[in-house]
C-alpha cells in the first residue's frame, strides 16, 4: 500500500528547487486555511522569497491567496495583524467547517482553527427549550453552529465590533437560522438581554472574569449554565475561574456546581486556553 504523500511534503520538494538549501528547514510547517486563503508565518530570513513560498502553498493547498502573519492578535476587537505575499487582495472568503459556512475576511477577522473542537462540542449540546445568549458572538463561532444543530428557541448574538456583527449578520443568513438568532451590535454589559437565558456563553479571552456579572444577570431567575473561557496557568485550573466565577454568584445568593471542564488549547508555554462548564443554581 502506498503511503499517502502530505501537502507539506510536496510544498518542501516544490521549494527545495528555488530556494537555498540552508533555509529549507525554516519554511513554515504549519499553517491556517481558512476557504481558500492560506496564513503561514515567514521566519525574518524567508522575507526576499516570501512570493515564491506564498505562490507554493497557495497552490499546492488550493487557495487563492496567501496571508504572512507579521504580527500577533491585538486591540480589542482582536484583529489579525497580516499582509497579503501572494494572489489576491479580495480575501473575503467562505470556510465551510462541520457543516457549517463562515463567511469572513481573514486579513480583518479573526479564525483559529484550534478551536474547533470546542465548536463542534457547542453545536449539540442546547436543545429547542432553551433562550442562550452569546456574549461574543463574533461571526457566529459558537452561536451558528448551535442554531444549526441545537435549534434552541432563541440565541441572542452579542458582538462589539462592527465588521464581525456584519459578517454575523451574514453568516445567519447563509445558514438559514434568522429565525432562531438575533444579532446585537454593541458592548454586552449594555445590550445583552435580561433575566431570560438558560445558557450563556463567554466565549472570549482577557480578563473574561469581569463579564461574569452580566452573564449571571442574563440567566433566567439568575439560574442556568455557563460556558465560561478564558486563559490561566496550567496549575490553578480549575480552582482559580471558579473562584471568580463563585464570587459573582455570592452576590446574587447561588450557588455554583463545576460540571466540567476541558483545555480549548494552549496558549502559551505552562498557559492553557480552558473553558468551564458551571451551573449556577441554589
């Protein structure tokens, strides 16, 4: 039986005939698809070639366009800091994952690939009995998937930043589920509706804990679920969220219970990206 040949080995022999041979083992082994926009990360000493290397991957990976990564995430609307090395500069695009289509720009948006597995866990687990709100929405990341194959009465999409909520108003309608959510632009502490959900989900990451109060206040009577993300030490998960998360619910007299928890991915050397599953009842 033969072995399957992986794209990344073709990118390699297709490079190794033009460029120098001691800087065939810097050239990027990873990178992030997103439709048919290709991101990978040029190291300094790849910049001179980087439009032969952006034309191989493209290529090799069936993308019109290739994105080099020359800054990290910032601000916060999160944006992608990256310049087009190769195609073209309309990179609006259409990434279909699990069913499911996000149209986004990826030079302006972002979209890990990391997190996908928690996107497929969202989608199934609400049920049509249920009103959810998302207090970062995005595009749509957790709130499209979970209007597809949840159905849950309503989802109210919370999303601050105007270029994200147009691309969430969009991915709605290309998946066919306006009748299940409801955008809403703006800062969630001031739009997110009260006193109605069984399920919220704080699917973000920086000082997530000061969105806690709003959460709590967006579950009916105070009681339901959380899905509550954020970033920590490897060695205080998952004591120290749920620290923070019981401070809250003191405040409004409940009580919490731990129904899970699970590493998103890792974020950096001894820091996980982690999300809790937490009821808060009593």
């Amino acid at each position: 039986m033969s072995m399957r040949i992986q794209p990344l080995d073709v990118i390699q022999k297709r490079l190794s005939e033009q460029l120098p041979e001691n800087l065939l083992p810097v050239i990027p082994q990873k990178w992030e698809k997103i439709g048919d926009v290709v991101t990978i990360k040029l190291p300094v000493e790849l910049k001179q070639y980087q439009a032969v290397i952006g034309k191989a991957y493209a290529e090799i990976l069936g993308c019109k366009t290739t994105l080099n990564e020359v800054g990290g995430i910032s601000g916060e609307y999160r944006n992608p800091t990256v310049e087009v090395i190769y195609g073209s500069s309309e990179t609006e695009t259409i990434h279909v994952e699990n069913g499911v289509r996000f149209k986004l720009d990826p030079q302006k948006i972002m979209f890990s690939s990391g997190n996908i597995e928690e996107r497929r866990r969202m989608a199934t687990i609400s049920n049509p009995q249920e009103t959810v709100v998302d207090l970062f929405a995005g595009i749509g990341y957790f709130t499209i998937p979970m209007a597809v194959f949840s159905k849950p009465k309503k989802v109210f999409a919370c999303e601050i930043n105007p270029l994200a909520y147009q691309y969430l108003c969009k991915n709605i309608v290309l998946n066919q589920v306006t009748d299940i959510v409801q955008p809403l632009l703006g800062d969630n502490r001031t739009i997110a509706p009260k006193d109605c959900a069984q399920r919220v989900i704080l699917g973000y990451f920086k000082d997530t804990a000061q969105f806690l109060q709003i959460a709590v206040e967006c579950l009916k009577d105070k009681r339901g679920i959380l899905h509550f993300h954020d970033v920590y030490p490897i060695t205080v998960v998952p004591e120290k969220p749920l620290q923070q998360i019981e401070v809250i619910a003191k405040k409004y007299k409940r009580s919490i219970r731990l129904l899970g928890w699970k590493q998103v991915k890792t974020y950096a050397p001894g820091i996980i990206h982690v999300v809790l599953d937490v009821e808060i009842g009593g």
